[in-house]
C-alpha cells in the first residue's frame, strides 16, 4: 500500500512537473516562483536586496531608499508571496555565494508556518523539517497546537508540490491578469518592487490584531526563553556574510501576526542590535496601521511603503 501511495505521488510530482514546464514558457509570476525571480534580481544587479514575504513585496521602495541614500546604493526588492523563513534563508545563502555584488542583505524576520511557494521535492522535506524544529523549541505554544500548526503548514506546502492549481492560475493570469494587486498579475518594476495606490476606507478587526500582537512583540525583553535552533539559522548566517566582508541584516515586518508573535518574541531579542531593525516608535508605529498606509489589512499601499521605507533607510545607515 505504501508503495503504491509513494508511486501514485511520484506520477502526480511528474505529472506537474511537465504541466509546469509548458506553463512557464508563455507565463511566470516572479512572486511566486523564486527562480525567476532571482533571475530578474541578477538581470538588475543591485548591491542591497531585501528579502521577505509579500510584505516586503509591497512595503519596501528600493528607489527611495537609494535616493535617501544619494544614489550610493543599488537595491532591489525580492519580495516573495508566502516566503518561509527556511526559503529566506536559503535565498540569502545562494546570493552569498553567487553575487559577490551584493553587499548587504536585509531579511524580514518573519516566522510563517506554511509555504506556498514552489520548492522542489529536496526542499520541501527540508523546508518541513525547519519549522518542525522551530515549532519544536517554543514551549509557549502547547503540543496539540504546534501538531496542528505543523500538519496545516505542511499540507499547504504539500499541495503546492503535487497539485497543478497554481499552473492553473498562472495560465489563468496569463490570459487575463486582472487588477487586483495579490491576485492580479505581476506589476513589477526593475526593482522588484510592486507599488499600490488603492487604500482602505475604514479600519477592521483584523489590523486592530495585528497591531495588537505587533505591540505585544514591541514589548517583550531577553528575558524569554530562547529559540535556540531559529536563533542558530540566523547566528550562523549573519556569520558567513561577516566572514566574507558582507551584511546580513534582519527586520520587522510592517506587522506580526500572533503565531508569529509567539515564535518570533523567543528569537528577535537575543540577535544583535547591528543585525536587527525593530519597528518605530510613536507616531510612526501607529501610521503603520492607518487605512490610508494600508490596501488591505496585511500589506502597506505606496503612501505607507514610504514612510517605512524611510524609517528602514534612517535606521539602516546606523548599522
């Protein structure tokens, strides 16, 4: 029986694998798909990149943030939808080793417990097995929870790898793009970056949590307990870029969820001050989370890319 499941999927990976090939001739979303977009990131050959989810897609401005730099700087925005934390790490240890341009890496610190972003087979055991041994050392989150969590993720990872539905949707974009700006098509600029003009009316529940728990990761000191093994996939890499005359530097995200809030305060405060951006202070926190700042509740429109933008960019200069 095992071995004819492990057939039957293996058929199925096969199966996607030639769906995939004949999509990707005619139609690629490089905020999906991290091949093309490393490839986009090498044709516009920055020396800084940011790295991070869809968060980092829409909230990051590479071209203000080299204009607050006097044009001494070269960035590009590698903002990818669902990015995980294993992905991102992964990212920046590839560019280390094949773009000696780039001089600095900033990653958003991010603790996402799924991924839907296409990782081969090798990769998605790998990727698994990351969030296993994170979820594994936060005692704060009970043992049902964090089966459950980890089960959830998985499938989700899973499914991205056996099922065709997301070639579906690339076709589906293909032929007709749409306007919306996560399921619409990809409005990219050299840069990487993704700029939203639209904004929210009014705010909801879901932004009055997330600012909540973001708070929540504001206040929390070094004395929580550790995150040992995230905190080590982190330590290790700022120290292979030292070692090779570069930066790696991680940062808030505009907002925390409250699962990542949970993983995320055993980790955050015991990394360097020189290798971590935390969020502003008030009233630059609260703008963060106006309707105005935000085309949905998760992701920061251009008005409010700009003003974290800058505030990544004075903080930066600092480090």
């Amino acid at each position: 029986m095992i071995v004819k499941i492990i057939k039957w999927l293996l058929l199925l990976v096969a199966f996607k694998t030639v769906v995939a090939l004949i999509v990707a001739q005619f139609y690629t979303d490089p905020r999906r798909d991290i091949e093309a977009r490393e490839q986009l990131c090498r044709t516009f050959n920055p020396d800084v990149v940011f790295i991070g989810t869809s968060r980092t897609q829409y909230g990051i401005d590479p071209a203000l943030f080299d204009s607050l730099n006097g044009q001494k700087t070269r960035s590009y925005n590698f903002g990818i939808f669902s990015l995980s934390p294993y992905s991102a790490i992964q990212i920046a240890e590839e560019m280390l080793t094949a773009s000696p341009a780039v001089k600095t890496i900033y990653i958003e610190l991010s603790a996402l417990d799924y991924s839907t972003v296409a990782l081969p087979p090798q990769q998605v055991i790998q990727d698994a097995v990351f969030r296993a041994r994170v979820l594994a050392d936060c005692p704060d989150i009970g043992f049902q929870e964090k089966t459950g969590s980890f089960l959830t993720g998985l499938n989700t990872t899973l499914f991205q790898m056996v099922s065709i539905a997301p070639q579906v949707l690339s076709a589906k974009k293909a032929i007709n793009p749409g306007t919306d700006p996560i399921e619409g098509g990809a409005n990219l600029l050299a840069n990487g970056y993704q700029p939203v003009t639209t904004a929210l009316s009014k705010t909801n529940d879901r932004i009055a949590a997330n600012k909540t728990s973001t708070k929540q990761m504001l206040a929390i000191r070094p004395q929580t307990q550790r995150n040992t093994y995230y905190i080590s996939q982190i330590s290790q890499l700022i120290a292979r870029a030292r070692q090779l005359g570069r930066k790696v530097i991680f940062y808030y995200p505009n907002n925390i969820t409250r699962g990542e809030q949970q993983l995320l305060s055993q980790a955050a405060p015991f990394l360097p001050q020189e290798n971590l951006i935390r969020l502003p202070e008030q009233p630059e926190f609260d703008a963060l989370f106006k309707p105005e700042n935000l085309f949905d509740a998760h992701h920061l429109n251009r008005n409010g890319a700009a003003a974290y933008t800058r505030f990544l960019q004075g903080e930066s200069v600092k480090r």
